[in-house]
C-alpha cells in the first residue's frame, strides 16, 4: 500500500513502440492499462486527478460515495485480467457476499428467498475497489502514471490518432504532446470524446440518452459488533406506477461499516438531510431499513448525487473510425448506479479488447474499429436491462424501446413474480442481473415454462432474515 506511485522521468529515454496512452484512471482506464502492457505496450495513464496511495477518495470521482456492487460477472473478468485482486479486496476488508443467500431483497413481486449460492457479489466502498486494481496495474514495469495533468485533445486526423495534447503552460503552443500508437479515452462521464474526434474532422456521435430522474442520498453507519456476516439488504423501486419510484439498499462495507443508499425519482427523491433519511427510508415498501438504521449509529453527512442518467454514444456507427483510438468504459456507455452494472461491463469491455489484441497486434490498421465495436456489444445487455426498466418511471426522458421490448414487459414482472418461488428463474435472473449470462438466458424454454407455471411456493411473508440476524439488530419478523 506504501509503495511510490512512479511518474515519468524526463531523462529517460524514449518509450519503444508500440507506445499507448490511457485518459482516466477509473476502473476502466486501468483494466486498459493492464491489458495493453499485457500486449507489451509501453503505457502511459493519464489523470486529471492526482491519485492517492491509499484506499481514499478522488476528488474527480464523486460517485464514488454511493453504493457501488461488483458482481460475479465482472468479478471474475477482473480476477483472470490481474490474478490476486479478490484476495487483496478481502484483505483489505471487502466481502464476498453469495447470492441470494447473503441477500435479504424485497422486489417488485416480493421477498426473494435466500437459497444457495448461485452468484456472488463483492460488497466494500468504490475507493478500496479501484485501489485494489490500481496497485496492480502501477506496479506493472510497462505501465507509467501521468496525474495532475489535463487532457487538451488528440492529435492526428480523421484517419489516424497519433497521440494527445495535454496542457503545459511552458510550451510554445501551450501543450504537451504524447505520443502514441495507440490512445484510449477512458475519462469516463464526463469524456470529452466526440468534441475531439470533431475536431479531427469526423461527423457528430450520435447519443442515446434515458433519464429517469432517479436521485441518490446515501448515508455510512458503524455497524453493530457482531455483524460482521451481515446481509445486504434492499428494498427494491417498483416501475409501471403512478406514482415515483423509491428503494434503499445497505451494503456492508470495509472496517465495520454499513454504507445505505436510497434512491427516488422525479418527485420522490430522497431528502440531504439526517432525519429525512431516516423517513425516506420509514416509507418505503416495507420499513426494514429504517428499523436498522434506528439501531445504529452514522458516521457521515448524507450526500446526494443525480447523475443516474443512462447515455450511450454510438461510436461504432460511425462511418469512418480513426486508427489509433478507442472509447471505452463510462465514455461509452453509462447506466443507472441503481443496478450496479457499470464496473462489470468496464471488466467485460477490457476483456473484449484482450481478445482483438489476440487477433492482431496494437499496430494492425482494422485493430481500433474492431475493438471499439467489440466493446460496443459488451454494453448491449446492461443497455437493455437498465433502460428498459428507467423508461417506465413516471416522468422519465427517453425514447421507448422497441415494440419486443414492451411486449416483453409482461413477462420480466411474471418472471420476478416466478423468481421468488422457483429457484430455477431465480437463477436465470440472477445469472443475468450479475452479467454471468446473456438476457436471452431468461427466454430458455425451461425457464419460460417455470414462469409460465408461477411461483411453487407461498409467498414469504417479510424479510428473510435468520434468528441471528434479527436478535443482532432487532430486525422486524
């Protein structure tokens, strides 16, 4: 953990080729970072930030006070990308949580019963995630780390990226320039991606946006002793209302901590202030998380975030791609937090650029549209999940999906409704909701029929906590 962060020498000789560059160090820009010096390529990451050496917050990372899951799906990417990195989170305190079976979850159609494990996730702050990958990737002898610096735009052309320009207030032009085979633009939310491929000379990106108004407030605990196994808990938004979505979850984190989040959209979003969240959370669906809350003592202020707004940019649409550059990560798609998708698909996004750098070197001319392509279809199914469940809130901005997707609305809320008396769909749902199997796993003729035929069993009638879990909090029966 105390290791130097290594930046540039300015003595030292010029990097061989091939030479990459990496904008952003978020998970994304780092899980790129990995695979491209994996590749033998010298690689340069690139911060606006300067990082920290220890598991803390970055000021260029805001959400990252929020609620954040890593599910099995991503988990196992990111474990055959940097082999150690789960046992490192878990040593720094992080939990492996099964699924269900440490999930205590009240959906749109009930409580989900905990059977055994079927997935998992990883449960800890977003801060001792990234610096649980970001140890590994600086320590790489390919991988050179440039913070404190601001990306100004690419050079090249519409044809070929050659490199960036970061601002250097000594220089004539007032930039510096970097040179590079090949630039990866991992900057997340707030890329700046399309205005510099404009600036190349390439057409407009087209962008895909829903907005569902969701806000989040979320809240950190100390944990009572004891409580070390405990469940994450949720209460689940229920879509297709006339009325705003709310929901809460508590995710047990590092150093005996629970981190909740709460989260409503347009017109019922959660309130900045202390006793408001614990109303909020006294009027949702059921009241489990504000009897928790009550018996526990908080830690920090309450903030609040709105950025859950889903964005797309088209990038593998466009007609002519540029060799040499690639969007990866939150730059090209961003989801809703709600369902915790965005880290595995920036883990399934690195993953497809290994396998086209297996096909054909960082230097091969077809190399930057086929990855950006690759990645492109990595984002398709969270696309589709997140979206076509944000489109149903009252006032959400957007277009609807297409007439298969509504027609299928009937049979996903069947399906949850089937998912919590037949462990078969729950599998499949959780299969999917963790980015372990493809959406169309939920159309397999054998789960098909167990939705068709419901739930087997009679609905549980509260929160599925054990005698323990509920005697440590005095936990409602």
């Amino acid at each position: 953990m105390n290791e130097p962060i290594r930046r540039p020498d300015a003595t030292a000789p010029a990097a061989p080729h091939p030479r990459a560059v990496v904008l952003g160090t978020g998970l994304a820009g780092l899980l790129t970072a990995a695979v491209l010096a994996e590749h033998g390529a010298s690689t340069t990451l690139v911060d606006r930030d300067r990082l920290p050496r220890t598991p803390a917050a970055r000021k260029g990372l805001p959400q990252a006070r929020h609620a954040h899951l890593l599910w099995s799906g991503g988990a196992r990417v990111i474990e055959s990308l940097l082999p150690g990195t789960t046992d490192r989170w878990l040593a720094a305190g992080a939990r492996r949580i099964p699924l269900p079976t440490g999930l205590v979850a009240l959906t749109a159609k009930g409580w989900l019963p905990r059977w055994p494990e079927m997935q998992y996730l990883v449960a800890c702050t977003r801060d001792l995630l990234d610096w649980g990958v970001r140890e590994q990737v600086l320590a790489h002898p390919r991988v050179t780390l440039r913070d404190g610096a601001d990306v100004l735009g690419l050079d090249g052309d519409a044809r070929r990226v050659t490199g960036v320009r970061l601002r250097d207030p000594a220089a004539a032009d007032g930039a510096a320039h970097l040179p590079a085979d090949l630039v990866v633009d991992a900057t997340g939310r707030g890329s700046h991606a399309p205005r510099w491929l404009a600036e190349l000379g390439l057409p407009a990106v087209r962008e895909e946006r829903v907005d569902s108004g969701l806000a989040y407030s979320t809240r950190i605990f100390r944990a009572p002793p004891g409580a070390e196994n405990f469940p994450v808990v949720s209460v689940q938004p229920r879509a297709g209302l006339d009325r705003p979505a709310q929901g809460a979850t508590l995710v047990p984190i590092e150093d005996g901590r629970w981190l909740i989040t709460a989260s409503g959209t347009r017109g019922g979003e959660p309130p900045a202030d202390a006793d408001g969240f614990e109303e909020f959370c006294r009027r949702l669906d059921h009241p489990v998380l504000a009897d928790l809350i009550a018996q526990v003592e908080p830690v920090t202020d309450v903030f609040v975030s709105h950025s859950t707004v889903n964005r797309r940019r088209r990038f593998e649409r466009l007609p002519l791609w540029p060799a040499g550059f690639v969007a990866a990560g939150d730059s090209l798609a961003t989801f809703n937090p709600v369902y915790g998708q965005g880290m595995s698909v920036a883990a399934l996004g690195a993953e497809a650029l290994r396998a086209e750098l297996r096909r054909g070197g960082l230097g091969e001319p077809g190399l930057a549209r086929r990855a950006q392509r690759a990645l492109a279809r990595t984002a398709d199914n969270a696309w589709d999940l997140a979206t076509g469940q944000d489109i149903r809130y009252p006032g959400a901005i957007g277009d609807q999906p297409p007439v298969a997707a509504r027609l299928l609305r009937g049979y996903f809320d069947r399906l949850t409704l089937a998912a919590t008396g037949r462990p078969a769909v729950a599998r499949a749902m959780i299969d999917v909701m963790t980015l372990s199997a493809p959406l169309d796993a939920l159309l397999r003729p054998a789960v098909a029929l167990a939705v068709l035929r419901g739930p087997a069993t009679a609905p549980l009638p509260g929160p599925p906590f054990t005698a323990a879990e509920r005697d440590l909090c005095r936990a409602p029966r």
